[in-house]
C-alpha cells in the first residue's frame, strides 16, 4: 500500500525538539492533551449527526479508551468520534495552525524577545501545553490510525517526531474516529499501569463528558457528566481550571470563573472565564470570541456571532441553551432572537460582577490586573452599546497625574477643585510623554488632575461619550479647556497678570507671523513655563485623534 513521507513545516520541528529535549516533570499531561482531542472529535461527530444521522449509525455511544499493553509497551487511545482523513491528517498533525500549539509558540517567541534567551525556557511548555505534539514527550515513536465518519477509506500516520512523517492507506483503522498509539521512550512504563491512569485522567480530564474507559475497567475512570451541569459545591477550583484549559486551549489560570444558570422565559447555563492574561489574539480585526454554544449538552458551534459582544471577547468558556432547537445551522444561529435574549443576561451578568470587583476595596491590584489586559477591548463597549454606558463607565480606569495608581472616573470626580466642572484627559501613545506635556502645566499648577488616555479606542468613545455625572470630558489639548474659574491651591500659584497692552501686541505680532497656519492666537491659563502650546478649537478634532488619522491615511 502505497505510503508518502512528508516532513514537518518549520515550526513543528522546532517544537517538537523542544518537546523532546523538555525536562519537563509533568509529562504526565500528554494525556490531558490527547483526551481532549479525542473528546473535541466526538463533539464534532455529535454535531455533524444532527444533520447527517446516518453518521453514527451503529455505534452512537461516545466513548475514550486508554489500553495499555505491558507486552508490546505500547499505550493506545482510542475515540468513536469523527476522525481525520488524509489531508486532515497531514494539516492537523503537521503544521502549526493548531489555537493550542500557536498560543504556545506565540508565548515562546514573545519570551524568547524580551529576554533574549533563545528557545531555553522550557517550563512554558507546562504552561501552555502543546496539544498533540506532547504525544512526544513520553513516546519515541506516534502511530495515529484513523477514519473520518462517513468515509471508506482509513488511513496511518506515523511520526519519530524527528522532521518528518509517513501518512498512507490502511485496513488498521478503526471502524470510525481515531486510534493513536504511543511507543513508549524507556522509563516511561508508568504508563502502562492501570491505577496510573485512572489517576491522571481524574487529575486532569474528569470534566470530560465522554466517558474514558482504562483497561478493562468498565467504570468510567471520570464524572463522566458535562462539568457546567453539576452543582457549583460539588466542583473544586482544580476542575474548573482543568476545564478552562480544556476549553480555551490556553494554559493560564482563570481569572475570573462565572457559573450561573439563567431562569425564566429562557433556560441556559453559563460556564464563563475570564482568562488572567492576555490570549494573543485579542486584537484581530475580526473581533472574534471564542465561547462555545452547546443546545443541551450538544456542542454546537464555538464563536457563534451575536452571543457575546466584542466588547467582552477576552471570555473563555461555555453557553449550554435548554431552548435553542437543536437543528439550528450555525448560519442561522445569527438571526435567532433567542441569542440576542442570551447576549444581554450574559453582558448584564459579566459586567455586574466586574463592578463587584472593581467596587471592592481589597480587589484593588487584582482590579488593576484586569483592566490591564483587558480594559482596552471593554472601552469598545463605551460606543458600541448605549445600555451598558453607565456600567462601564464605572468600571473605567485610567492613569493620570495624580499618583502612580489607576484611577476611577468617580475618584477623579471626588477630587475636583472648586469652580472645576469638567473631567480633563489628554490622549496620547505613551503616559510617560503625555506626563511631560506642557499642556499640562497650568493643570499641575493650580492642582487640577488631567487623566491620561493612552490606547487608541479613547479616542472613539470620547466622540461619543461627552460626560459621566454631568460633567464633560474635556481634552487639555483642546481651546476650550482652560482654567480661569478654578481656584489655585495655593494662592502664590496665581497666573500673575502680564499688562493687558503689551500681551495683546505680542497676540497680534504672533498672528501675523504664523498668518493661515493657525486659525487663532490666545492667551491661556494652562502654561506655567513654556511660552506657548498648540491646541485643537473647541468642536475640531482633537489634535492627537487627528496625527492618528494621518498616519493612518499614508
Ligand atoms: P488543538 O486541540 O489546540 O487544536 P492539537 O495539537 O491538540 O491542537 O490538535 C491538533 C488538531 O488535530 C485538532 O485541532 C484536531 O483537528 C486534530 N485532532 C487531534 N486529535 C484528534 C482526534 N483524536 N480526532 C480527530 N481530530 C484530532
Ligand atoms: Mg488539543
């Protein structure tokens, strides 16, 4: 039977040498890895016989099973579910375009930056996990036999791990769904004992909601029941984080878990975590999340548009509908007036207990970890949805000139000056420029706090969100924003008054000097040693807003 050798895109073969080379202790989570998989492709299956039944005909109870075999020193895991075919094979088991694996290498690459390190950091991996090139870290050699449901043809991929693979025809394959088998390294017969396996399968995968069979155990070794269904008091904040890793693919920990279950006109479970750190692609343009739907207990789409807005698309996790149909086709999931139904409980629900942190004294640092991350994505939501304006507007932070913390919208307002009424911010790439601004001068003198904007989404909102509590938001950049009815701190900080003349003729000498380059010269209270600044009119566009544009346009 004719069989083809393939070699590995670049990457793979980097990683796996890492793989390999890894001291790595907790080898044990390859089976983490590769039960995921096999779970993954059972959902896939579920999925696909909804509309094509014939697909499981036969054998349509799901089910993992590790089989080790003392003999041969082998370890085989096995799933029903929807198998891979030649070309998935070679793409899903030879590139990189894998979420898991690519999370890993876009940390790798990021850590190998900053510390100039190379490729040396090897703990990352247990961070991270690399899905199934970890197969490598206790086998010598990958045996993976399969055959996509529906199809006649089975095939074998084969791999040392070592640059390159072998994929061609086989009888092998089971009847449907994938057979991988692991040719233990020496040392590694751990892997061969029944109760070691049965542990680490509680360990790590007992959310699972495939039964996993070890040996000829009978009994599941895990819940076998889908984690988000059980009672909140009955799931230990290991299994929540093992869950989260399943689901998300990333290997951070949670930084937020919220599990709650939506009553009244429409039923759903919520399984929702908010990752601790930033997942690298947060900022593509599509603004994709990456929350699963499930229609009871069947997975049905992850990502699906219209069920969690862009503006929280850092959420992680699982939305399981009691009400949705279960035929529903992902193309017309879209239009479904449930989901919109579901998307404002969710933002209602997120946002609510956001404010609980963001309200709570001894969350402060934990707060300012959030905001870090993720406050940039939540401000879209300050022009994208006009119901939750007032919610997020609490829970904003900004740096600014008063300390070194972040700020709240309510602390800036309880520090206002007398005669202040406007919330003065200046916008800008880096707070530590925007510090040094001479804009900012007059403000500093007479004690007036100037928030600092600094990531490109501020200047969005603020187009539409004019004031919080009554009061405006005024640019320090901008004509308007000047400072006469406040009081100064300290009287000495008075502006002194230059002779009314002679500030007039210079006004007028500067005017005809600069002629149409600007449209008006002023006298203003907001410059302490610098002679003059350029601002923006009141109603034009903001002067850093309007060097974005024109970056933005060359
Ligand atoms: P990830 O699970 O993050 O996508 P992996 O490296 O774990 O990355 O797996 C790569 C891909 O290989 C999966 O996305 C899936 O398409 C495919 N795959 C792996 N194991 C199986 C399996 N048992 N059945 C079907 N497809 C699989
Ligand atoms: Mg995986």
């Amino acid at each position: 039977m004719s069989e083809e050798k393939l070699s590995f895109q670049a990457e793979v073969s980097r990683l796996l040498d890492i793989v390999a080379h890894s001291l790595y202790s907790e080898k044990e989570v390859f089976l983490r890895e590769l039960i995921s998989n096999a779970s993954d492709a059972c959902d896939k299956l579920r999925y696909a016989s909804l509309t094509q039944p014939d697909l499981t005909a036969g054998d349509a109870n799901f089910r993992i099973t590790l089989t080790p075999d003392t003999a041969a020193r082998t370890l085989t895991i096995a799933d029903n579910g929807i198998g891979m075919n030649r070309e998935e094979l070679v793409e899903n088991l030879g590139t990189i375009a894998r979420s898991g694996t690519a999370n890993f290498m876009a940390a790798l690459s990021q850590k190998a930056e900053a510390e100039k390190a190379g490729e040396k950091d090897l703990s990352l991996i247990g961070q991270f996990g690399v899905g199934f090139y970890s197969a490598f870290m206790v086998a010598g050699e990958v045996e993976v036999f399969s055959r996509k449901a529906g199809d006649s043809q089975g095939w074998r991929w084969a791999s040392d791990g070592k640059g390159s693979f072998t994929v061609g025809e086989s009888d092998d394959a089971p009847a449907r769904g994938s057979r991988i088998v692991l040719h233990l390294r020496d040392g590694e017969d751990d892997y061969l004992q029944t109760y070691r396996l049965q542990s680490i399968v509680k360990k790590y995968s007992d959310h699972i909601s495939i039964p996993v069979l070890v040996g000829d155990d009978e009994k599941p070794a895990n819940a076998a029941s889908a984690l988000w269904t059980r009672s909140k008091s009955d799931i230990t904040a290991e299994q929540y984080k093992e869950f989260y890793h399943h689901v998300s693919h990333a290997f951070d920990e949670p930084w937020l878990t919220l599990h709650w279950r939506a009553e009244g006109v429409l039923e759903y479970t919520n399984l929702l975590f908010i990752p601790e750190s930033k997942p690298f692609d947060l900022f593509e343009p599509e603004r994709k999340h990456r929350v699963k739907l499930y229609v009871r207990r069947v997975f049905i789409t992850e990502g699906p548009e219209g069920l969690i807005p862009a503006y929280l698309r850092f959420l992680r996790g699982v939305v399981d509908s009691e009400d949705l149909p279960l035929n529903v086709s992902r193309e017309m999931l879209q239009h479904n007036p449930m989901l919109a139904k579901m998307r404002t409980g969710i933002a209602k629900r997120v946002l609510g207990d956001l404010a609980r942190k963001a309200d709570d004294a001894d969350a402060k640092a934990d707060y300012a970890r959030f905001w870090e991350n993720f406050g940039a994505v939540l401000k879209e939501g300050l022009y994208e949805e006009r119901e939750q304006r007032d919610t997020l507007l609490k829970l904003l932070r900004a740096y600014s000139t008063h300390g070194d913390e972040l700020v709240s919208l309510e602390d800036y307002v309880g520090r206002m000056k007398p005669g202040q009424d406007a919330i003065y911010y200046i916008t800008g790439e880096d707070k530590a420029a925007l510090a040094r601004s001479p804009h900012l001068e007059g403000f500093r003198a007479k004690g007036v706090e100037v928030l600092f904007l600094t990531d490109a989404v501020d200047e969005f909102w603020l187009q539409s969100v004019t004031q919080y509590k009554d009061h405006a938001f005024k640019s320090v950049t901008r004509g308007g924003a000047d400072l006469a009815n406040v009081t100064a701190e300290d009287k000495a900080e008075e502006t002194p008054k230059a002779p009314e003349d002679s500030v007039a003729d210079l006004v007028a000498l500067a005017k005809l000097t600069l002629g149409d380059a600007v449209k008006d010269v002023r006298t203003s209270e907001r410059l302490r040693e610098s002679a003059v600044c350029l601002v923006a009119d009141e109603g034009d566009m903001d002067i850093h807003l309007e060097r974005m544009l024109k970056a933005h346009r060359r």
